[in-house]
C-alpha cells in the first residue's frame, strides 16, 4: 500500500523525536518552529545603507546589485543570499531542539516553473527543492511556503511589483501559488505574509504604494482563495487589525490561520487593552502601538492563531510571549507558536550577526517553549 506524505512525516517524526506525535492531540500537531530565509528581496526597493550588502567586494565586481533610481544602490540582490551549507546548519539545528514546523520565506528563492523570470543567479530548481523538503521531513519537520504579497514587502516580484492590482497581476499571484503547493505537495499552511501596508512602512520606497478599504480586502481574499483552491489553509499576518479593529473583526474570516506578532516584553494588562485612539495613524509608527493588544482581541473574536517572536530586538522577548500564550491564550485554537529571528541565512559580518542571530532565536525560543510547553 503506498503511504501518503502525511503518514510518512508522522513515522519520520517518531524517528526523530517524536515532535509530532507528542504535541498531537485529535490528530493535529501543536506547532513549535521558526520563519528561515531562502529568499530575500523583500525590502529591496529603497535606497540602500552600508548594512546592506553582504557580499564581498570581489562578489561585487562580479554581481553588483541592480541599481535603483540615477543610479542609486539598492538592498535587492541579483543573487540568491543564502548559503546552503548555512541553511541545512539552521534546520538541523531546528531539528536538534525537537521543533516540528520550518515556514520558508521563499521569495526569489525558488524557481516558478510559470514564471522563471523571477529566478536570480544561485535560485533553487524544483529538483534541489524538493530534495531539500525531503530531507527536512526525514528530521521530523513540516516545511511549509511563506510568499510575502504586501505591496511594502514584494520586491521579489520584480517588474510585477509595480502591477499590484492589475489582470496581469492577479494572474501571476494565482501561478506562483499554484506552483508552490505543487512543489510542497499541498502544505498544510501557504503563508502569505500581507503586513505593514500603510504608508509609513513605505515612505522611504522608490515606488511606494498601498492598498487600502475594499481593494485590499478584495486582493486579500483574492490570494486567501488561491491558496484553498490548491488544498492548503491561508496563514497572514494579522497587524492589518491595528489600522482598525472593528473593521478587521468584520470582514476576515475564520478560515485563514492568523499569525499576530509581537517582538516585546509588555504583556501588562494595560498593553493588553486596546486603545482606538492609535487606530490608521498612518504617519507613525503608532499605527502598531496595539499589536500586543491584537493578540487579545482576536483570540476573544474566535480566530485560530499561530502567533510569532523574535529575537531581532530582544533576546528575551520568545520568553515573554511563550509564557503569555500558555496563560491567556485559549488552548484550543492556537495552533502553535514559531519565532522569526529575520536574518538571511548568510555568514556573520562585521556590523551584524547574521547566521549567529538565527541559530541564537531557535536556541531561545526553544528553551521558552521546552518551559511552558514540554514535549
């Protein structure tokens, strides 16, 4: 009899720990796990500082980065930053500490059989990409997609970028989705990404622009469908509910898999409660001054969430937040809990640590999770 993927990432996961198996309960998974990139040219449209470029000045003169606007720098890359041996270093240690979930922040990482313009130099091929998501669910892990489709975060796209919203467009997200559960063989989640789309993330873009009321709604959903017509559950970022809470509760739906998050400390009750007055001030970051309070409002509104830390700003932020689901967050419909640590998987540089960030937040959320959550 022929084992189907599930069945086979169920046995693979009792050979490796049994992170599946022990957290399962009614046949469902509680996730622990962590956002990697293999792509990264989700913030490459804005003029580049002397932090981004993590190539060397020989790797330069080879594969200079396109410029922007007069000849301006830019952060995007005309190759893929990410170092395989770095990677497979990333998930085996995620495996190491027994985690069972690895989104992968695809990007330009990959190649789109119906788009292969979008690969750049060092893109994956199908053939190495499913290779790689075999070996990750032979460690007891579910990789699962992350498309990033805000307009302030989808420089990926290239030239599609500046056609949000038109024909071409939605045809191009409908492939690229498509192509995706086609690789991963119907991934139980498809990430979507869809944060930060008000102006101020934007302000310092060449080509900044933002959906906003029905237009939004309408491309969100538009997305939200692609993915289910491929078989897989839509999970997005759910900070969109800080431009307006009442309006957000109204018009999302229970199905998509909402991920809020929050990379601070200050789960005080006065943090917890919402504040209308920060409501859509687009021209600060004020904006998100309620994402700590987000996570309240929507577990109390009924949605499914899958919320996520990091250790961008604070190392103790994953104990923070891990503690604060296990007390307040109503068991049932949280789905589990991840960490973005938000490197490329690339060497250290002198300025930032780069892989040594990424390996330190699953090291950190791991050990909040083993306290509030054990195995």
């Amino acid at each position: 009899m022929q084992t189907t993927r599930r069945e086979f990432i169920g046995s693979t996961a009792l050979a490796a720990g049994g992170a599946f198996a022990a957290n399962a309960a009614g046949g469902a998974p509680f996730y622990r796990g962590a956002l990697l990139h293999l792509g990264s040219n989700m913030w490459g449209d804005y003029p580049a500082g002397p932090d981004d470029f993590a190539k060397s000045p020989e790797e330069e003169k080879v594969r200079p980065n396109p410029p922007g606007p007069a000849g301006s720098p830019t952060p995007y890359h005309s190759y893929l930053q990410c170092r395989d041996d770095l990677w497979k270093k990333s998930v085996d240690r995620m495996a190491e500490k027994k985690m069972n979930l690895v989104f992968i922040d695809l990007g330009e990482g990959i190649a789109y059989p119906s788009h292969p313009e979008l690969a750049v130099a060092g893109t994956w091929s199908v053939e190495k990409t499913r290779a790689e998501l075999a070996r990750i669910r032979s460690l007891g892990l579910e990789p699962m997609p992350k498309l990033n489709f805000s307009t302030c975060h989808d420089s990926w796209l290239k030239d599609y970028h500046r056609m949000v919203s038109s024909q071409t467009y939605y045809k191009v997200v409908a492939d690229i989705i498509a192509d995706v559960c086609a690789i991963f063989d119907k991934p139980a989640f498809f990430h979507l990404g869809f944060d930060e789309e008000v102006p101020v993330a934007g302000k310092n873009l060449f080509y900044a622009v933002y959906r906003q009321g029905d237009l939004w709604w309408h491309d969100l959903l538009y997305t939200v469908k692609q993915v289910e017509r491929n078989g897989s559950r839509a999970v997005m970022w759910s900070d969109k509910i800080c431009d307006g809470r009442d309006a957000f509760l109204a018009r999302m739906p229970k199905d998509v898999l909402l991920s809020p998050w929050y990379y601070g400390t200050n789960f005080s009750e006065k943090n917890l409660a919402w504040d209308a007055s920060y409501e859509k001030k687009n021209g600060t970051w004020e904006v998100q001054r309620n994402l700590a309070a987000s996570f309240v409002a929507l577990n109390d509104a009924g949605y499914d969430l899958l919320p996520c830390t990091s250790n961008w700003s604070r190392d103790d932020a994953a104990e923070a937040l891990v503690s604060f689901c296990k007390t307040r967050l109503d068991q049932k419909r949280l789905k589990g809990i991840y960490t973005a640590p938000w490197n490329r998987t690339i060497p250290d540089e002198p300025k930032k640590k780069r892989i040594t960030k990424t390996l330190e937040g699953i090291d950190l959320f791991a050990a909040a999770m083993d306290k509030h959550y054990p195995l």
